[in-house]
C-alpha cells in the first residue's frame, strides 16, 4: 500500500533504491535546465566578470594605469618607480601591471566594504578603474572621505633656485602647491617629493644620492614652511609658476597624491629626483600628457620646468626674492653712512627713534628702516638672535617705519634676475680650434649639464659654475694623435658676494682627469682632487673679485713620486660689459709637494652670447712649472641643448 498523500517523497529510506535513484537524477536535470539568473552568483563571480572585462578591454595596458603606478609610457618590459611594497595591492605589482588591476577589482568592486584595505590609499587608481568599467556597474562608487573633503582649484609648480651649499640641490628644486578659493596663496599646502638623508657627511651624502641608496618621499606640508626653509633661512629666490590646470585636474592629481603618501621610491640626484617624479603627478591630472618618458642621462629642474612650458602647462612666471636678496637690494639703495646707519639700528645700537629725530629724508628713512627689518628678520632665521633679542628689536623698527607711511613701490622693489626658461639649455656641446707654443689643435667636447662661469642666463651679480661629466678630447695637429685632454666628473664654484650684513664662503671643488704640464714641460695625464674656500666682493653691480685659498690633490706618473699634494691659491676679477658679454681675468698658483714644484696659470677667458643657446668664447693662457713655460689661445663655439 502506497502511504498517502502526505508522505514525504525526500524519505527515501521507505522507497526502493531505484526509485530514490532516478528522483535524484530527475531533480539534478532540472536544476541544471533552470535560467542561471533565478539563482545567487558565487561571491566572486561578479568580480571575475570585472576582471575578464577589464584584460578585453586591456585597461592595464592603459598608459594612464602606467602612469597611476608610475612606470614611464614606452618602457619595457613594464617596471614601476615606486619601491615600497605598501604601495601596491598585489605581491607582483611593481612589475605586472595586470596583476596589479586584478587585485584592486577583487579588493573594491566586491560590493561590499574592502575590510583591513584602506580605500584612500588607492584612490585614484580605483576611480579610474570605477569610471572604465562604469557602463557594467550597477552600484554606487566607494568614497575616501578624506578625498571628498578637498576642495582644491589650482595648482603652481615651485621652483628654488641653486642652492650650491647643498648637493642635493645645487640644481635647484621643484615642489607644487595646491591651491583652493578660500585661502590665500602662502597658506596652500605644499607637495615635496625629496631624499631622506640618513647622513650629514657631505662626501657620503653626494655618493648616497649618485647610486640611490637614500629613499624619497612625497611630503605635504604648508608653503608658507616652505618659504621660510628656502627664502628665510637659505637666501634662495623662489620663482613661482601657476600651472593651466583647471579645478577637476587638480583634483585628479590630488587624488593620486594621497596615494603617495608615506610611499618611497629610491632617489637618485641625477635622474630619479625631485624634478622627475614630480613629472608623475602632473601626468595624472592631464591623462595624455607627456613628460616621463623623455627622461634622459640627467634630469634637472629647469629641464622639468621648460617641458612644462612647452606642454602648455604653464602660463606666467613670478618672482619671490628671498631675504638675502631683499637685504642686498637694500644695500644698493643707501651710502654708505646710511648703511652704517642701518648696522648701528640692527645692532641695538641706535634707538630707532633716536634715528627718526635725524635730519634725514623720509625716503631715505623708509629704505633703511625697511632694511634693517629683513636683516633682523634674517639674523632671527639664522638663530643669530634669540626670540627675547629679536621681539623688541623687530616691533620698535616696524614701530617706526609706521611713521614714515607708506612710500613708493621703487622702495622696495628687489630687482629680478634672468627668468630661467629663458636661460641657455641644461647639455653643450662645443667645437675649439687653438694654438698651443706653434703648434695647432681641435677639440671636441660634451657637457651633460649645466653652466659655466662666463654665462649670465641664470644669474648675473653672482658667479656660479656647475658643470658634471664634462668630456674634452683633442685632436693634435702635429703628432696626429687623438687624446682625452680632460674628464671632470664634478666643477662647482659657487661666487657669492659679502655685504655688511651677509658675509657668505665662496667656494670650488673639482674632481677629474685632465693633462697637466710636467717640470719638463711636457703634457701628462693627472688626476686632480681640489677644494677651495674664501670670500667675493662685489666691485660695482656687474663686477665680482674673488680669492680663495685651496688644496690639492694630484696623481700623475709625471710626478717624481707619482702623487702630490699641496696648498695654492686662486684669484680672479669676473665682469660683464653687457648683458650678453662676460669676461674673467684669473690665476691661480699652486706648490707641489713632495716634488718641490710650483705650478702657476693665468688666464683670459670671454663669452659672448649669440642668442639663446650659442656661445663664442675665446681663451688665452699661460701656464708655468718651474722655468717651463706654454702659451695657448682657443676660439670656440659652444651649443647648448
């Protein structure tokens, strides 16, 4: 009998085997023969979906992902710049881009919270991907509430200038402000990408920085910090460069921003810098912009700064001058009883009241109340005041400017060097042909970068040399023999005029091979270690007189003992007639030990500026080594690029 109605058909126990066989067979054929869509989806399969779409439409292979992840556009096979493993989501992202896009569509597009994964830290490189696959999405994007806290409207690309005390700097640097519409400029924050140093000795910090051992990082910080870091404390002028960004491509970069932070990549002062990687984020706020990929053997600031103009992004150029440009400007204004004047009110040793009583005009007043001022100000940024010194001092000379009104802008007006992007460019190459005692040569020589001594594009009432890796090889007329004459892996010179109230070191150092004369008069290969040290007068506004005790150190198989070293001293008059002519009267004389030699060289060396990036130059020297004696003159043509 067959149990009724009611009885379970699952109760299988009661039903012969073959019956409860084919039940389940029944049962299995329709769930198969059932629309997928009536069931629940394993919890992956949505994101799989995601993923399988995002390798059709080859999103990885997007340059605007390369770029998120900073991997230049055109390098292969794909590696990203960024070194610290917290910056990618998946074990192989810094050399798969895929696998990178894989793991970030399986960390945020599951539809539910990314757990322990903070959104923020890739938020950019989620929202790009939200609005790619966006058509097949149907739920609402996640947000980084930092994110969408920012307001930001503007961008400028901050550029201070040389600063030849400091290695990592010497070039100059770069930094961004972003900027909104309900602050002042001065209160933006600032987007710092530079080196963490984990030594203070100069040698091992210049060597640490050439192979990449030290890590860098993005910082954001206030400008205003900024302004007092390079402006106050370290006299450097800060040109300003508001960038054509408009309000969503500032926020696009933003976004990418608070990605970096805390991320490091490892930093390289001639390439891999603060001027390259800040390339990166502009790229990001403009998808399809350009700027990585030109890298070449080095990348300074100004490099940076000219591809920028040329791409559009920049639109005009301000001027900020530092303190110790303003104090110098000041300088130039007054005599120099008034200058006397304006040490004994920094000093304290003249109430400014007393100065007020001063049958004086009011103009001159206003110009060295005005200067005494930033000199306080300047002495306060050095710690040569304490904060008791400087409040009383700084208070009654603002007290009696007051008094004085306003003035006219010429007052204090600092006036501007030469913009750098109308300067010459970073690489020369140049082309000599020159006698030396009768006999005739050429030569041929490259410099990756950046400027000499007889060129005013960067700076006028300074002097300043910078030139790395030059190479000069030349071709002897009269022997028919090629020779490498001089391979300088480092020439600074840094001429920084002294003033009553700025007294800065003037300084040199040199590291290469070059041919020097022997006592026998005869040309050897040497190489040369020198540094120097000492003070730079300015003799008019176009003039410079500098000397600067050295040392040196010299290895040579035309030495005696094959190695010398020694003390000597250098001197020179650096003037320019014209904008566009420079000239240098200079020597130098230095004893050799333990050879017993003196080696003495004067030269006459000019350069005239055909436009931009050429140069005439014309050179004549004599060098001594005991009673040995040469003459030599050089015309060449320089070509920057």
């Amino acid at each position: 009998m067959l149990r009724s109605s009611t009885t379970s058909a699952w109760n299988c126990p009661r039903l012969s085997a073959w019956y409860c066989r084919l039940a389940g067979a029944f049962l299995l054929l329709c769930i198969a023969l059932v629309p997928a869509p009536l069931f629940a989806e394993p919890p992956d399969a949505g994101t799989e979906a995601l993923v399988r779409i995002a390798r059709e439409r080859k999103l990885s292979e997007n340059p605007y992902w390369r770029t998120l992840l900073h991997c230049p556009v055109g390098l292969t096979p794909y590696r990203s710049y960024i070194d610290d493993p917290a910056f990618f989501l998946a074990e192989t992202g810094k050399t798969d881009a895929d696998a990178e896009l894989t793991a970030l569509i399986r960390t945020f597009f599951t539809g539910e919270a990314p757990g322990d994964v903070p959104l923020c830290r890739f938020i950019a490189r989620y929202t790009w991907v939200y609005d790619q696959l966006s058509d097949v999405l149907d739920t609402p994007p996640l947000v980084c509430e930092e994110a969408a806290r920012l307001r930001p409207s503007s961008a400028t690309l901050i550029f201070p200038t040389y600063h030849l005390n400091n290695p990592a700097s010497m070039f100059g640097h770069t930094f961004l402000t972003i900027e909104t519409d309900y602050q002042a400029p001065v209160l933006a924050d600032a987007v710092n990408y530079a080196a963490l140093p984990d030594s203070q000795n100069p040698i091992t910090y210049m060597f640490k920085g050439i192979v990449g051992s030290f890590k860098g990082y993005y910082a954001i910080l206030p400008y205003y910090k900024k302004i007092q870091e390079y402006g106050d404390m370290a006299q450097r002028d800060i040109w300003e460069y508001p960038l054509t960004l408009t309000p969503e491509e500032t926020r696009r970069m933003v976004l990418h921003i608070l990605e970096l932070k805390e991320s490091y990549s490892y930093y390289y002062f001639f390439d891999k810098n603060c001027s390259y990687m800040l390339q990166f984020l502009l790229e990001t706020a403009r998808p399809g912009l350009s700027l990585t990929h030109e890298k070449g053997l080095t990348v300074i600031p100004i490099d940076t700064i000219k591809a920028m103009q040329k791409a559009g992004l920049i639109s005009e150029a301000r001027y900020r001058p530092s303190l110790g440009s303003r104090i110098q400007a000041g300088v130039r204004r007054l005599s120099k009883d008034e200058v006397r004047l304006a040490q004994n009110l920094s000093d304290g040793t003249l109430p400014p009241t007393d100065f007020l009583a001063m049958e004086l005009p009011d103009r001159t007043k206003r110009v060295t109340l005005d200067l005494v001022t930033d000199v306080t100000r300047y002495r306060r940024a050095k710690k040569k005041l304490s904060q008791e010194e400087f409040r009383p001092r700084f208070l009654g000379t603002l007290k009696a400017r007051k008094t004085l009104g306003k003035g006219s802008p010429e007052e204090k007006a600092v006036p501007a060097p030469p913009e750098p992007t109308t300067g010459h460019d970073a690489s020369r190459v140049s082309a000599t042909f020159g006698v030396r005692d009768g006999d005739s040569f050429e030569e041929l020589a490259f410099t990756p970068a950046f400027t000499n001594l007889l060129t005013t594009d960067y700076t006028r009432r300074e002097g300043v040399q910078i030139e790395f890796l030059h190479t000069r090889v030349r071709y002897d007329n009269e022997d028919n023999e090629l020779d490498l004459e001089a391979f300088t892996v480092l020439d600074i010179l840094s001429l920084s005029p002294r003033n009553p109230f700025i007294r800065p070191l003037s300084w040199t150092f040199h590291a290469g091979y070059e041919k020097r004369m022997t006592e026998a008069g005869d040309m050897k290969g040497a190489y040369s270690l020198r540094a120097a040290t000492g003070m730079t007068w300015n003799l008019s506004d176009d003039s410079l007189f500098f000397i600067l005790p050295e040392a040196e150190l010299l290895a040579s198989k035309g030495l005696d003992k094959g190695i010398s070293v020694g003390p000597g001293l250098r001197t020179g008059l650096l003037f320019s007639p014209t904008e566009r002519w420079r000239m240098l009267l200079s020597g130098n004389i230095t004893r050799r030990m333990p050879d017993d030699t003196t080696e003495t060289h004067a030269a006459f060396e000019t350069n005239l500026t055909v436009n931009r990036n050429n140069r005439i130059g014309l050179s004549i020297s004599r060098t001594d080594v005991e009673s040995q004696h040469a003459w030599e003159t050089s015309l060449s043509w320089h070509r920057y690029f």
